[in-house]
C-alpha cells in the first residue's frame, strides 16, 4: 500500500521536530594553512620559489659586468618529471653568440648560487634587454700629498690655461697615483 505525502503543514512540523543533521563539510587544503610558513622559510633560507629573485639579485656575479648589460634571467623552467630547470635568459641580439659560447661556464656559476644539480640547461631568447641596475661604484683615489702636487704644477707652470692645461693635471695625478 502506498503511503501518502504530507501536506505542507504537516511537513513544517515534522520537521520543527526532527534535528537535521549539519552538511559535511570537508576540511581546509593543507597547503592554505601551510602557505604563510612555507613563504616565510622561502624568504629565510631561500628555497625554489627564491631561483629566480635570486638570480635577478646576482647576475652581475653571475655572469660578469659585460654580459650583465646585454642580458636578462627570465624564467626557470622545471620539467615535470626530471629534477634539473632550464634557465631562460634574453638576450640582445648581438650577444648570444658570447652566451652561447660561455653557457658551460654560466651554468656551473648558476649552479654554485642555486645548488648543484639546479639548473641543467641554457635557453638563449633573442629579444630586448631592460635597463641593467646600477653599476658598480667606483671609490675615490685617495688625494696626491702636498709635494706630488707641487711637482705636477711646477711641470705645468708654463703651460698656458685651458682645457690642455687641465687634461695634463689629471693625466700628471693619475700617473702619480699609480706610480
């Protein structure tokens, strides 16, 4: 025998009556509660997330002051399946040939800053470099003493003043500098 459906009011105190049990509800991803801790011993002890912050930092270390001007780090591509990173570097056109060439000798720098066994592979991207950061200051040559300076203007004393005059003081100071 069939039984037949409540009507509404029937079924609203049915249900006023009974408890209902809550949805379940799954719980939070480990990785939202983990992530802040994860980002702060990225920052602290630099682990793969810091590769490429890294690598924009150093590579005027990395690779030299020429070649720092003419090229960029781009990106490290980890493969799925093996452990080592392709490291993509643009570079000005003119400059891959040198890239090319050093690329033995980049990878093993890249790898002593990243770990061994980081970085596996170079790929040369043709393309505008930006603006490098700043160079590297020079210091100031120490001043001449009192008599190296006399010296160099009793030499001149009968050059006539100008522009001549002048690049012959500062040629005189840098040759006593380094003399």
């Amino acid at each position: 025998m069939r039984r037949p459906l409540p009507s509404p009011a029937e079924a609203a105190d049915i249900l006023s009556r009974k408890r209902t049990r809550p949805p379940f509800r799954p719980p939070p991803p480990a990785g939202k509660a983990l992530s802040g801790y994860l980002k702060t011993l990225d920052d602290r002890f630099g682990g793969a997330s810091a590769g490429p912050r890294v690598l924009t930092e150093r590579w005027r270390e990395i690779v030299g002051e020429t070649l720092a001007r003419r090229t960029q780090p781009m990106k490290l591509v980890r493969p799925r399946k093996s452990a080592a990173a392709t490291l993509e570097v643009r570079v000005d056109g003119p400059a891959a040939a040198l890239v090319q060439h050093q690329s033995a000798d980049i990878l093993a720098r890249v790898n002593l800053t990243l770990g061994a066994g980081t970085v596996d592979r170079l790929r040369i991207v043709q393309g505008p470099v930006s603006a490098p950061a700043a160079p590297l200051k020079r210091r100031k040559p120490p001043p001449l003493d009192a008599a190296q300076e006399a010296e160099i203007a009793a030499g001149l004393a009968e050059a006539p003043e100008g522009g001549l005059k002048a690049a012959l003081l500062r040629l005189g100071r840098e040759v006593m500098r380094r003399g």
